[in-house]
C-alpha cells in the first residue's frame, strides 16, 4: 500500500526531516504544490480510499501514521490535540503521527464523512471528541482483526500497543504498517467500546505540537504565501463606509505604471489592481483616483453611535434573556438601589496574516488556495461568486497565520472569486493590506450596559436588573435566528439561567434584557464574543455591590456562589494563588473575576499597583476546568494568549468611527499588547472531569475584570469604560 | 539588476529602487517566510539581519542595501545548523499561529548577538515584535533559555 499524502503532508514529513536545512536563498518564486489542469478526478485520485485504514487513518508501510483533521489550525492548537483524540484510542505510537488537512470538497464528494469543519466558539475538540476517539477505536479494530485473519486466529486474542499487535498465546507480532493494506478490507464492530478516561495514554499529555518545525524556517506556506505558475497579484479596495458603493476610477491615472495589468470594478463597492507583484498593485492602488458614494452612514460616528446605545439603556425592550422572580417590581420599592452604567467598544480581530485568497476560475470550476475557519460556507461563497456549483469548486484549506473568528466571514472568498473569475485561466492571488484589513473587519460588537440592583438591610442583593443596549452580532449573521422573545441568544453570554454560558451567581430576583441597538459598522465573532462584554460588565459591578456593602469581594461572591461549586472552586484556585489573604506587597492590589463561558469554568486574580498614575499589572493568576484536558501544555499557551488578547482592549485597543468609517487603519493607531507590558502570568490547570469545557476563548472575559478590580482597589477609582486612559488613573 | 547578498548567495534582482526590502524577497527571490504584518514597520514580522543586525524590511527600500551587506532571512538562519533560538523555539513549543515567529526568532537572534545576556526588562523593551496569539511568556522563557544555552556553547 502506497500512502499518497497530500502537499502539506509531504512538506511537513520532508520538513521534519530536514528540519532547518537547505531553505537558502533561491531566485524564481517558490511554487506551492498545485495541480494542472483543474480536474475533479485528480482530487479524486489524490486521496483515494485505498491508501487508508478509515476516514481519519492513513497507516504507512514505513509505520508512520497519517491522521487527518477536518477542522481548522489557526495557532489555538486544537490540530494536535485532535490528533491526540484519535491516536488514543488507535494505540499507535505518536512519535510516529502526522496529519493531513481535509478539504471540504473531498468531503461533500464523500458525504460529509468528516462532519462539520466550521471552527469556532472553542468547539474544536469538544464539538468532535467522541466521533474522533470512535475513528481511532475502529481503526484499531480493523487493523487488529487484519492481523488476526493473517495469523488464522480470534481477534479477541490480540492486543495492541504502540502500533504492535501481538497473539497473546503465542507471542507472535505483526505491526500497523505490514497489515494496513489489508485493514481496508475490514468491517469495524459496531460497539465499540471507547477507554476509561482513567486509562488515557495520549489524551491529558503535553505532547509537542505537531505543527511546530515549518513555522520556525520560514517554510510553512501561509495564504498570503501562495505562488504559483502565470499567478498575479491584485489589491482589493472597498467603500470605507460600509454599505457605500463604488460611485467611479479613473484607471488611465495608473495603468501605465509598473507591473499594472488590470484595473476593474468587481462589484457594486470593491475595485481591483491587477499586477505582477503585490508591491506593484499596492503602489498603483496608493496612486488610483477614487469617487465613493458614501451615502448617509458616512454621518455616524463614535458618538452617535454611542447617544443611539445610550437611550437603549432605559427603552422597552420585548428580549428577556434570564429571568428569577420579578426584579422589576422588588426595583421599584426598595429603599436602596445602586445602579452604574458601563460601555465596551469596538474591536479588530487584527490578526498578523492579513486576508488573502487565490483563486483560480476556468469556466468549468473553480479552484481556491485560502485559509478560513469555515470551509463549507467558504464553498458556498464561492459557488455563488463563481457561477460554479459546489461539485465544481474546491477549497485548498491551509493553516492560517491568526484568525480569532475573523475568517469566519468569507467576505474576502467573494471578491477573491469575483476577481479571479475576470482572468479566466489564470490564477490571481487577491491580498487586503493591512489598512483595507482594518478598515472591513467583523468587529467586536459595541455595547452599553445598565445595571439597577437593590440590596437590604444586611447587604444581601434583592433583585438585579442587568440591562445590555448594544449591537446584535446575530441580526447580521442570521437574522432569521432572532426570536420574538430572547432576541439574540448571543447577547447573554456569560449571563445565561443555564448551559455552557450559565451565570455563575444566585439572585432572588434577577432580569437579564436586552434592547438591540445596530448600526452600519458590521460586528462579527471576536474571539470570545460576547462573554467578554458581558463579564467586563458583571464583574466589576459585583465588584461595585461588594464595596457598597463593605464586604470582601472574595468572601461576597462567594455568599452569591453557593450554588455553584464548579465557579467556586476555579475562584477559590486563584484566590489561593494570589495569596489573597495575606496582605499584598507594599503598593501592590488585587482583584479577581470569575465566569462560565464555552463550557468552561474560568477564574483570574491580578496584582497591579498605580504610581502616579501609571499602571503596571505585575501578575495574573488563572485558573480553569474545562472537564478534560486534552493537551496541558496547549491548554496553557491559549490562556496566556487569551490573557493577551483580553489585556489589549482593557490597556490600548479600539475602533472608533468617524465619518462612518473606522478610523484605525494600522497598529500604530490600534495599539495591541507587546511583550513589554506581559505581566507573569500562572495558570492553574483544575480539570474536574466528566464534561468537555471549550480552551481558546474563556479566560479572554475574566483578565479584564480581573484587572480593574485590582485597579478600584489600588485607587478606588471604577472605571466603566475601555480601554483606560491617563485621566483615569490620575 | 542588483546585486544583493541573500544568506550567502549572490542574487540578481530586477526591481525599482524604491521596492522595500520585504517586497524583493518575498516576490522576487521567492524568500516567503519573512512576513508582511503592518507595512508600517510597526509589528516586526518582516525582520531580518542585515550584517547580523535586526532590521524590519517592509519600509526599507531595496537600494538602501549595497552588495556587500550580508542580507539573512529566516531561511538562512539556521541553514548550516539549527539555530539556538530555533531550537529552543522548538522545545518550548513557543509558536501558537506562527506568522510573526519568524520575525521574532530574527529580532531574538540579533537581540542575543548584541547582548547574550539579556536582563528581562531589556528583553521586553526590545523584542517589541507584536504577536497577536499572545506567546509571549514563552518568548521570554525562550529568549532566556536560549541564551543560557549560547552562552554554555561557548564557555
């Protein structure tokens, strides 16, 4: 049996191989793997069923084994942990594992054998582990009884480990590699039986990433990487005012300059450079004359904006997300009410590869080489563009350079396609630059929030009324989901009665609303959406019923946590490692911050101090249950970077709008955190079994919080918007 | 043409003066793993040696370069053996995305050139590459292992 790997595994193999040689300085564009002519059968044949134990096993002559992965690597790791779920229960040897990445086409010609490849809301493993550890378990079952039919005996009688399989009562071994071909044949047992997780080998390692070695040469080819053969290059420019149109060019102004071969209209809003080099589309695109239509969104701004979510903090609203008891009424007679209003704006998703798609369109398919975290709809996308249907179109999925919900948006798939399909035959790389990037993201949504809460006597909380004024991702998403009395599901992340974004605090009376507030600036799904918003939000201001009542804040979350052992106890694990109760340093305060989001328990203490008003955070301690853990050390690196991608809007980052466009166009305006100001940073790993928790996006909502937390108690000043600025801390 | 001297390889190269750097390596000599982050030399992805000193290439233009600067991309870092940054960055798992790394492993490399020991507080102000992933406590762990490890080498 001949394995016939695809491209990306025969780079990494031969990668790993010659890890770190002979990638010197070539002349002539190195030219990614790429098949002429387009042909479907060519896919066909490149992954035929016969080089493979299952969908997701490929077992190799040579012993190695192929596993391959349906979802999609952006840096989050999952590719790996994946791998780990299926090696499992394969009882292979994991030195010996690569993978392979799955193209959608390939699995819409094979009926959808690899489910759904869309990856997002820190699904990846928890939305696959149990289909993955069958995968692996049937293989091995398949493998095993190919040894036994060999050998003449009972399956039963034959064990396996590390891709040996041994006849108990005789001692006789064969391996995976030498009875692969004839697996193929094999029908898997129905029941399968799946291990004890007491008895993992795989899952709950710090394995190494298996993606590691071409990041560190420079071998990886990312999207914007791709070349190939008679390719060109064009740069896209969109209305800046989302939802204006493209009014008029004036191509002669740039079409004798270097390496310009075409200028075009690709639709209603977007025109298009063609050359050479992307250099040479961007200059010509820098020097192209431009008329816009920017109709009437270009009078928004920040500031309406923010007058329109403002007045949604006190309107009637039909969308109740969370309701106990009558928060209203117990509202309106109490003799103590607190209340406080705080703001979040918006975000870029900023990830460090910038879009870019190439597409190759014939008139009898079309074929893309581009990242995107939802590869099914991105073959929607470009069918329609296209004019091809699916069958005819096929997707080249890649590891991306970042994404954090960004590409889950195939806005850049549509005019890659509609660009390409003008050059017919030729392969046209399309690239945003960073500018055009910023400019057109899927931000974070803008949101207000009020809160109205009552507390008695003794300090208790009567009733709380938590009211968020904002955008909907989901109206712009899939309008048709918003129902007549919730509204958007999203909004109460984090705020939930139950499920994987359930409250984690008890209120006799309690009411979560919400009042949609859209606007043009179109909101999309940044990593963690709207946990972290919502815990920003709630967290603070418990923090603010905390002080009100002169109590700890620790010790009057956890009168509020009773019922809830699971948040108790991550809040408990860093209350325990920031040494809450014995006193800070001179100078130094703390803060905490707890929430469910994405299935997961999460938690965060921060120590700051603030001398003369400057900030420095010096440390963060987190801790989190996410059920199982996969891959420990993977686990850890998404908490450092959620508390990264969480500390860049709490320190520098926004969107704002101007003229009804987002006026930061680059990192010089959209500041994002740099190594210089990385607190130390410990992470408790406190998985409590039984549950599978999402890793990439939860512990994003609690380092904020956290944060200002330790911000109130260092200064007793609340900050109630972000990111801080200087008059704040002064 | 141009000459210029790519890791130890003399190159002829057809591009206007004003092409920065960045832009010859990746479309002219096909050198794709220096990255374009911010064309604003803002993030560092783009950063390669020039005479073993960390420069960000998306700004400079190809004629600031003469003949004789020894021009070295993330691909002829480790070209004759693995570099000591590489090969920690292995070990510690550092990279999460790894678009920005390659800038990162140069800007750390010059940085242990310069300075092979590195206090924390002169790491974090000059290693200021940005990463959105958000490695950087292992690159910080990396950056001192690394050195630690250059340093044994060559006692």
């Amino acid at each position: 049996m001949k394995a016939q790997t695809k491209d990306q595994n025969d780079k990494l193999l031969s990668s790993r191989r010659g890890f770190l040689k002979g990638a010197g300085a070539t002349a002539g564009a190195f030219v990614f793997g790429f098949s002429f002519p387009l042909d479907k059968k060519a896919f066909a044949q490149s992954t035929a069923a016969s080089d493979e134990v299952n969908a997701w096993v490929v077992v190799n002559p040579d012993e190695t084994v192929l596993i391959r992965i349906a979802r999609i690597e952006m840096g989050q790791g999952s590719l790996t942990g994946l791998a780990q779920l299926v090696a499992e229960e394969l009882e292979c040897d994991w030195d010996k594992v690569s993978f392979d990445l799955v193209k959608p086409g390939k699995n819409l010609e094979r009926n959808n054998v690899w489910g759904s490849q869309a990856t997002g809301g820190s699904t990846a493993i928890r939305g696959s582990h149990e289909f993955l550890r069958r995968g692996g378990a049937a293989a091995r079952a398949m493998l095993i009884q190919a040894a036994a039919q060999q050998w003449g005996v009972e399956a039963s009688s034959c064990s396996v480990s590390k891709g040996v399989i041994t006849h108990e009562p005789s001692g006789r071994t064969t391996t995976y590699g030498q009875v692969a071909e004839l697996a193929d044949g094999m029908t898997p047992p129905e029941n399968l039986e799946l291990k004890d997780p007491s008895k993992w080998e795989i899952i709950g390692k710090p394995v190494k990433r298996l993606d590691t070695l071409d990041k560190l040469d420079g071998s990886l080819v990312y999207g914007v990487d791709v070349s190939m053969p008679n390719m060109l290059v064009a740069v896209s420019k969109t209305c800046p005012v989302h939802g204006g149109e493209l009014a008029g060019f004036d191509a002669s102004a740039v079409e004798g300059m270097a390496g310009v071969k075409h200028v075009f209209r690709v639709n209603h809003e977007t025109v298009a450079i063609v050359a050479d080099t992307f250099w040479h589309a961007k200059k010509a695109m820098d020097a192209l004359p431009v008329e816009w239509d920017e109709g009437p969104n270009a009078n928004v701004s920040s500031e309406s904006i923010a007058e329109m979510q403002r007045e949604g903090l006190s309107a009637d609203t039909p969308y109740v997300g969370h309701q106990v008891g009558n928060a209203r009424e117990v509202l309106k007679s109490a003799s103590r009410v607190i209340e406080a209003d705080y703001r979040y704006p918006f975000q870029h998703h900023a990830p460090m590869e910038p879009l870019a798609a190439t597409v190759l369109w014939t008139d009898t398919g079309c074929e893309m080489w581009a990242p995107t975290q939802r590869p099914e709809v991105a073959m929607a996308t470009m069918s329609e563009a296209s004019g091809h249907p699916q069958e005819a179109c096929e997707i080249h999925t890649m590891r991306i350079g970042g994404s954090f919900g960004r590409r889950l948006a195939t806005d850049y798939v549509n005019i890659a396609t509609l660009v390409a399909k003008q050059l017919p035959g030729t392969p046209v790389k399309t690239m945003w630059t960073r500018e055009e990037d910023m400019l057109h993201g899927r931000y974070h949504p803008v949101t207000q929030c009020r809160f109205r809460a009552s507390l008695d006597d003794q300090g208790e909380v009567e009733a709380l009324h938590v009211r968020i004024s904002g955008q909907s991702i989901t109206s712009y998403t899939y309008p048709s989901t918003i129902t007549e009395d919730r509204g958007d599901p999203v909004a109460y992340q984090g705020l939930e009665a139950e499920g994987d974004m359930a409250i984690g605090y008890t209120f006799p009376n309690l009411l979560v609303d919400h009042a949609i507030r859209n606007t043009h600036i179109r909101p999309g799904y940044w990593r963690g959406v709207n946990l972290n918003q919502n815990a920003l939000y709630m967290e603070s201001f418990i923090d603010e019923l905390a002080h009100e009542t002169g109590e700890d804040p620790v010790e009057f979350r956890r009168k509020l946590m009773k019922n809830h052992p699971k948040n108790l106890a991550v809040l408990n694990k860093v209350v325990e490692g920031i040494g809450w109760d014995t006193p800070a340093p001179e100078g130094i305060h703390r803060g905490v911050a707890q929430i469910k989001g994405f299935g997961s328990y999460v938690a965060a203490a921060a120590e700051v101090s603030v001398t003369n008003g400057k900030l420095k955070i010096h440390r963060l301690v987190a801790a989190t249950d996410t059920g199982y853990v996969v891959n420990p050390q993977q686990v850890k690196a998404q908490v450092f970077g959620s508390f990264v991608y969480g500390l860049s809007p709490l320190l520098y980052s926004e969107c704002t709008v101007e003229n009804g466009r987002i006026a930061q166009q680059n990192f010089n305006t959209y500041e994002v955190m740099r190594l210089v100001d990385m607190p130390e940073v410990e992470v408790h790993l406190v998985p409590s079994g039984g549950f599978w928790g999402g890793v990439g996006e939860p512990t994003i909502a609690v380092a904020a919080p956290a944060v200002l937390n330790a911000i109130f108690a260092a200064t007793g000043k609340r900050i109630r918007r972000i990111p801080i600025q200087e008059s704040d801390l002064a | 043409m141009m000459k210029l001297n790519v890791n130890g390889n003399i190159v002829e190269v057809d591009a206007e003066g004003d092409t920065p750097l960045l832009w010859v390596l990746r479309e002219h000599l096909g050198l794709t793993g220096t990255k374009y982050g911010c064309g604003i030399a803002q993030c560092g992805s783009c950063t390669v040696h020039i005479d073993g000193v960390a420069q960000r290439t998306c700004v400079y233009p190809v004629s600031a370069v003469t003949e004789d600067q020894k021009i070295t991309t993330i691909e002829g870092l480790g070209q004759e053996e693995t570099h000591p940054v590489q090969e920690v960055w292995a070990e510690l798992d550092v990279a999460q995305c790894g678009y920005c790394q390659t800038g990162m492993i140069m800007a750390v490399s010059s940085l242990l050139e310069q300075n092979p020991n590195p206090s924390d507080d002169e790491i974090r102000t000059q290693i200021s590459n940005i990463c959105r992933c958000g490695t950087y406590p292992r690159v910080l762990e990396g950056v001192k292992l690394a050195a630690a490890r250059i340093n044994e080498n060559e006692s």
